[in-house]
C-alpha cells in the first residue's frame, strides 16, 4: 500500500519558515518525480516545486528564490523548505509523486501565514 504522509505545517508570521516533510513509504522513490502542491480556499491546486528522479528541480515563479525542493532516497523522504513566507503562502500543502501513468498524493498539511 502507498502512503504519501506530510508533516511540518503550522501557523506562523510573515517572513518566517518552515520545513516540510513527506514520507513515503510503498514506492521506490528513486523512480518517482516528486512535487509539492498547494491549494488555497476558493483556489484551484497549483505546482509550488518539482524534482525529478535525477535532481532536476523546477519552482513556481511565486516561490523563487524562496522554496527549495529536496530529497533523500535512502529515507524515501521528500523535503520542502519554505523561507521568507508571506501571507498569500497561506494553503493545504500537498506531496505528490508521478512516475508515468501513475499519480500517488498526500492527505495534505496546512500552511498558515499571520501575524
């Protein structure tokens, strides 16, 4: 059975961080793309960062410069670290991982940006 678990969200203000993790277990993660998502209320879900099997790394604009992406194999652990967050950061985050027709997804972690 594959499960996607994320953890590391919470509350906190603008221009903090936070990091969050997914645990994956069930897959071999070395075969997998893995991304994160994030989806606002009232929003559509929306790519924030990718990396693929060999490292590659892609980020939405919005992110830039702020988010990056890694990932630990041997862990079977995908990472999301999130600097200078602002308000509009403010979603349900979600893990994601794709290999060919196959699309697995968390049950998501919640980020909030407040002062």
């Amino acid at each position: 059975q594959v499960q996607l678990v994320e953890s590391g969200g919470g509350l906190v203000q603008p221009g903090g961080s936070l990091r969050l993790s997914c645990a994956t277990s069930g897959i071999i993660l070395d075969f997998y793309t893995m991304g994160w998502y994030r989806q606002a209320p009232g929003k559509q879900r929306e790519l924030v960062a990718v990396i693929t099997n060999v490292g590659i790394t892609n980020y939405a604009d919005s992110v830039k410069g702020r988010f990056t992406i890694s990932r630990d194999n041997p862990k079977n652990t995908v990472y999301l670290q999130m600097n200078s967050l602002k308000p509009e950061d403010t979603a349900v985050y979600y893990c994601n991982a794709f290999r060919r027709v196959t699309n697995y997804w968390g049950q998501g972690t919640q980020v909030t940006v407040s002062s």
